[in-house]
C-alpha cells in the first residue's frame, strides 16, 4: 500500500487522516465522522500504521467523503 499525506481511511466505524508522513513514522488524526473538527491525535511508527489499516477501506475523491 502507498501511503500518502492527507489521505482518508475508513477502518470499521472510525476515519483515520494521515496528518504528517515521514520516513518511519505517521501522524495521524482519528475521527468518529467527517462533519466534524474533533479528533485525536495519534503517532506511531509506519509498520504499526499499516497494521491498523489493515482491511481499511481508503476513501479517493469527494464522492467517496460525501457518501461516508
């Protein structure tokens, strides 16, 4: 999977939103919908990120935001 900054992932009833993207780590922001500014923030190294998106679905174009 290529991963990229400011990419949206639905992982089951959560967004995640890739934030800062580095060599070996993400940052990363969890929504519960994507009305909303609330989140938390989260940190974790690039393997780790994988593995929690693993079976997530990557949300492409405005279509995609609308619908969700």
């Amino acid at each position: 999977m290529k991963l990229q900054q400011g990419q949206t992932w639905k992982c089951a009833e959560n967004y995640v939103r890739i934030v800062k993207l580095e060599r070996l780590e993400v940052g990363y922001k969890t929504y519960k919908s994507l009305t909303g500014d609330a989140g938390q923030h989260g940190h974790t190294s690039k393997k780790d990120f994988c593995r929690m998106l693993k079976g997530a679905t990557l949300l492409t174009g405005n279509a995609d935001l609308l619908a969700a």
